[in-house]
C-alpha cells in the first residue's frame, strides 16, 4: 500500500534552495491509545524489503519503548534520515498534539462533505499524532516509498489516518479524500 500513498514532494521552492532546507510533514492521527514499540514499526519496515537505519547510539532497549518521542530513521546511508515524532493527548508534548489537532478541526470545518466528516472523526477522537518529517531536496523515491511503509503502519495498526502537507487527507485505501492542497500553508 506505501507506493498507493502520493507523497510527492511540493512544487514550491525557497528563493536559495541551496541554502535552505524545506521540509515535508505527514502525519497519522492515531485512535489507538499508545503508539507501538519502535521494534515493531522496524520488524514491519524489514517485513517490506526495507533496511531502516537506527541511531548507531540507539539504546535496544528504547526499541521496546511505547512512550518514546522522537527517533530518526534512515533508509540509505548517503541521505538524510526521516525524522519520526510521537506526540500524545497527555504528558510532556500534550500541548504540541492539542495545537496539531486544533490546526486541522480548524482546517476540515470548511467543508460539509461525507468525506470531511470522516477525516474530521478520525482527528477528533485521535489519542497520538505520529509526524514525519524530511529534507525535500534530499528525498529520492526509495525515500518516499519507505515514509509511505511508516504511515501505513500506524495507519493500520493505530487505527489511523493520514495527514500529507499540500496534499490532504487520505482514506485506508490510500484515495485522496480531502483536499487541502490550497488550505495549508
């Protein structure tokens, strides 16, 4: 299912490319009370043919971690990694899920359709908001591919549904649901 998800990246570009680094942002909007332990998101990714690059200073036992925060994941060794956030409906980045949440209610209250009613739901009664992040211009396929198998499982095995930046939102089947291409900023 990664490669059903379009997670292309933006047409628009800074001014000195060069010197600034643009970053894309996906998320999951997770309904399932705690986020996996990152062992199981890595024995997923394997399970896909991919190689997720951990920290070389990673702890094992972080991996077995539900409450973790953030971690980087690399998929080649000559690119920048993915960046991966965890933020829940309590504890120490509660704020940052409350405003990430609000953000998007705010955004999905525009539109009266079925589909954004839907999207609304999922936003609404999300427990944890799975973020990644990325540098655009480092990004190849293989690249949008592996943050593709990072959505889908927490898409899956979260109960969640996912959020592209200057895209929208997407079903389970990876269809384009809501479009926010011309909302977000």
């Amino acid at each position: 299912m990664a490669k059903e998800l379009p997670i292309l990246p933006s047409t628009a570009q800074p001014a000195d490319s060069a010197q600034t680094e643009q970053y894309q942002y996906s998320r999951v909007f997770c309904q399932k009370e705690n986020s996996p332990p990152l062992r199981l998101l890595l024995e997923f990714l394997k399970s896909r043919a991919q190689t997720p690059i951990t920290p070389p200073d990673m702890d094992d036992t972080m991996l077995d971690e539900w409450a973790w925060v953030q971690v980087t994941l690399g998929y080649d060794p000559n690119r920048k990694p993915i960046q991966v956030f965890c933020a829940r409906d309590r504890g120490s980045y509660q704020d940052v899920f409350d405003e990430e949440k609000k953000q998007f209610l705010d955004l999905l209250s525009a539109y009266d359709d079925v589909e954004a009613g839907f999207a609304r739901g999922y936003v609404e009664r999300a427990r944890f908001l799975l973020t990644t992040r990325f540098v655009q211009n480092e990004m190849t396929d293989e690249g949008y591919d592996f943050n593709g198998w990072i959505l889908e499982f927490y898409q899956d095995q979260c109960n969640g549904i996912v959020q592209i930046d200057n895209q929208g939102f997407y079903s389970p089947q990876g269809e384009l649901i809501v479009d926010l291409s011309f909302k977000e900023e």
